[in-house]
C-alpha cells in the first residue's frame, strides 16, 4: 500500500511498568515483555518519499521530519508490533490523511534534523493540534556499528507492523524491510515533553538504549484485523 524510507534515525527507549502502558493499547493487543518489562520509544527521522503502492514516492509531500512516542504490542495472533501515542510530523497533508484514514494520532509540527559530523541534533515544536509546548530537543554523537545486536536492541527494532484502532476494530498494519544497519550512540542533549504529552510517564533516568541507524526503504502491505 505504501512505499517509503526511513532515515537518520535515533531510537531512544526507557523501560516502563506494563501496568502502565496495558490501558493505552487497542483492544485484542496487550503490551509486549522482554523478561517482564515493557519500554517506550522516543524516535526521531527524516520520512523520505512517501509514496502509494510500488512508486517513486513523492519528493516534496512525502519528504518530511518526524518525532513519535511509541509502546510495544503483542496481539492475539502472536504478531509483535509497535502502537504509536504520538507522531510529530513537519507536513500536514500527510498528517491529515493518516488522521483520516488509519486513525494514527499524527500531529503538525515545525521541525529541523541537523548533523555536524558524527552529532546529530534533531526540534520539534508542535503546532496542531496541541498541546502547544509538547517539544522535544534532543542531540546524540552517533558511534561504532552494531556488528550483533543484543536480545533487547533486536527486541525494540525487529518490529514488523504496527496496531492501530480504526471506525470500531483493532487494524495490524504489516511492514518489511531490511535488517536494521545500527549503530551505538550517545545522548549529548535531551529536553522532552513529548513522551508525558502521550500519556506515559516523564523519563526520570537516562534511557536504557541509545541507537542510530542511517536507515532503511520500507514498504507497508494492507491492514488485517485483530480478532
């Protein structure tokens, strides 16, 4: 259904009670464990050529920077997925259409990705539809490649598809890629409203997990129902 790249990635994560984060999943999904614990994933990249079906992409509406707070989900037919709480995104045209059409809470906002060498600094600031000072900043030196990832870096970056609810039913979106190309990094910089602005609580520690990846081309198939 949809072709695109993701690029220039910094995934942050910190763990969370799954106490927490089971009241904000769709029905028939519950939040997925990794030896009892559950996290929430702050991402930032640059959306590159979002585009329908098996085409080129478009290079202006689908060219875009975007921030989302994200849990992780399991559903009644084994399928391990991320539930998004919130998507920051520079365009708004393809906020709109993702509002409208698969219901993902895709939000408005001014943002700006620089890089100064190994450092990557990547600003938000949110415009529509609120609340105005959900921000973040944040700004990582990026390190070594990953040559194995360990049990949890695979467990928070093997995700293939995505749980949404949509007009009364719980939709699992597929995605495939290739094997994430990661690297190590680490947080210079952090100031962030986003995650307690999706409903999960302010991080108090430094994250558990600090990764970057240049990125990947993905393509995501048609959704199904959670039964």
């Amino acid at each position: 259904m949809l072709v695109q790249r993701w690029q220039d990635l910094t995934f942050l994560h910190w763990a969370v009670d799954p106490d927490v984060v089971a009241p904000l999943l769709p029905p028939g999904t519950r939040p997925d464990l990794l030896a009892g614990r559950t996290y929430v994933g702050l991402i930032a990249f640059r959306m590159r050529r979002l585009g329908p079906f098996a085409g080129p992409g478009m290079p202006y509406l689908g060219t875009f920077c975007e921030t989302n707070v994200r849990v992780y989900s399991v559903d009644t037919a084994g399928r391990r997925a991320v539930v998004f709480r919130s998507l920051d995104a520079a365009r708004l045209v393809p906020v709109l259409v993702a509002r409208a059409s698969l219901r993902l809470p895709y939000l408005w906002s001014r943002m700006r990705l620089r890089r100064d060498g190994d450092v990557v600094t990547y600003t938000s600031r949110r415009r529509w539809p609120g609340p105005r000072d959900a921000t973040t900043a944040l700004t990582v030196r990026v390190g070594a490649p990953v040559a194995e990832p360990t049990e949890l870096e695979h467990f928070l970056t093997a995700r293939w598809g995505l749980h949404t609810r949509a007009y009364g039913r719980t939709l699992h979106l597929p995605n495939v890629h290739p094997r994430w190309p990661l690297h190590r990094a680490e947080l210079v910089h952090l100031d962030d409203r986003l995650v307690p602005a999706a409903g999960l609580p302010a991080p108090e520690t430094e994250p558990v997990s600090v990764l970057w990846s240049p990125g990947v081309p993905v393509r995501f198939g048609a959704p199904t129902v959670v039964r």
